[in-house]
C-alpha cells in the first residue's frame, strides 16, 4: 500500500509504503512506479527491538522493498 501527500500538507512525510509480508519466507517487492523514491524504515522500525523488522530495506534504484517473512514494513520518505 502506497500513500502520497498529493500536494497536500500531510505531515513530515510526502511518502509512504506499507509492506506486508504473511509467508514465512523474506519477500522482496518490486515495483516501477517506486523507483526513484528515497524511502527508508520509519524511525520506530529503524530502533525496534526486534532483529527482523530492522532488517528491513528498500532499493531506490530497482523500486524495491525486502522485508522478513511475517513482518509489516512501514518505508518513508520526506523528498519535496
């Protein structure tokens, strides 16, 4: 699930991708239309305690997002 701001004023935030992950195996999602966005783990997933939600990444140059098996990625970006 992917939210943008859309001109409007909605927060530090102008993007932001939800990722949900329901196998038991990583899963790396790809999408064009991503590419080319600077989005990273939200701060509260970066300090997790938990080991997988931080392993959670995203490639801005091939638009995608890996995230662990039974992990919700939430992925940022504050670009204008």
């Amino acid at each position: 699930m992917r939210l943008n701001a859309n001109g409007g004023d909605y927060g530090q935030y102008t993007n932001i991708l939800v990722v949900f992950n329901a196998t038991d195996q990583q899963m790396t999602f790809t999408d064009g239309n991503l590419t080319g966005l600077h989005l990273r783990l939200h701060p509260v997933q970066r300090s997790s305690s938990d080991p997988l939600t931080r392993q959670s990444s995203f490639n801005s140059k091939a638009g995608s997002a890996t995230v662990a098996g039974l992990t919700t990625a939430v992925f940022v970006s504050e670009d204008r």
